[in-house]
C-alpha cells in the first residue's frame, strides 16, 4: 500500500496538485518503509522530498534538502547510481529554489554526470520547468555539453508553462 499511495503522491506532483501529495506526506508512516532505495521507480522517501520540493515554505525546501542530502550519503556508499540522479536532480531544484544558485549548478551538473553513461533522460523531464530553466541557464554561462542539450531537447521549446508541472502533465490528464 505504501508503494502504491507514493505513486499517486509523485503523479499528483506531477499533475500540480501538489496538495494531495502533501496530505499524502502528511500522514505516511515512513517507518514501514523497507528501505529507501530498495525500488526502482517510486521510492516513497524520494516522493516525500519531492512533496517537500513542490511547496514554496523555505522550511519545506530546507527539509526537503537536508533529508535528500542524507539520501544522497546512503546511496553513494551502496553506488546505487539510479537513484542519486533522482536525488541530485532533485536537490538541484530544490537549492534553486531557495535562491542558492552556484550550488543548484554544482547539483545538475553532478546529476548530468550521472546520468549520462546510461542515457538517463526521464530524471530530468519529469522534474519540469524548473529543471528546464536550471539546464537552459547552463547555456547562458557557456556551459554546455551534448548530453545536456539531448536533455534540453525533451522539454518545450516555448519555456516555462502555466499549466504544468512537466512535459508528462499533459499525458497523465489525458490517461486519467
């Protein structure tokens, strides 16, 4: 059930209906959880922190970072690459966020190293618009690399949208 009510969480993220997903937050016990990367799509702790990452509260965006940080420790000594592309994505945003520009750019840039030798695209796109700023932004401060610009290339070209999340929001309204 825990699997299952993270995965709604994360769709409801990526529906911007991030307040259902922060009901979900609010009463999930993370305690059941058998492990936090033991998954390797939804991993209810990361869904957590991207609940925490969908809120505008400073406090939110603090905890989010911190929690993803001690992630990022756990995952680094297992060398489960997957998910520290999720969480440095992630974590990139989030300092984004908080205004704290050079380490949100020390973040992509650890994400897109990851996430290159295995082609990894979806981290990325699924984290929206602001993960399409962040990487566009890299083009301003001549920074840029092929694998970078394979990402750019799934996001729309129009920039940041009113109505959505992600590229994938309109997809899930259709299959809803």
């Amino acid at each position: 059930i825990l699997l299952a009510e993270s995965c709604r969480a994360r769709i409801s993220i990526l529906q911007n209906a991030s307040d259902r997903s922060l009901r979900w937050l609010q009463t999930v016990d993370l305690t059941l959880d058998i492990g936090t990367m033991f998954y390797w799509f939804e991993v209810p702790r990361i869904t957590a922190c991207r609940t925490l990452a969908a809120q505008d509260s400073p406090a939110d965006l603090k905890q989010g970072l911190e929690t993803l940080a001690c992630y990022a420790a756990e995952n680094q000594a297992v060398h489960n690459v997957r998910q520290l592309i999720d969480i440095t994505a992630l974590q990139a945003v989030i300092s984004e966020k908080l205004g704290n520009h050079d380490e949100a750019a020390r973040f992509v840039q650890r994400s897109l190293d990851l996430a290159e030798p295995g082609g990894w695209i979806q981290p990325f796109v699924e984290l929206g618009d602001p993960m399409a700023s962040l990487l566009r932004s890299r083009r301003s401060r001549a920074v840029t690399d092929q694998f970078a610009e394979r990402v750019i290339a799934f996001f729309p070209e129009s920039g940041p949208s009113s109505t959505s999340a992600s590229p994938l929001h309109a997809k899930l309204k259709m299959e809803e």
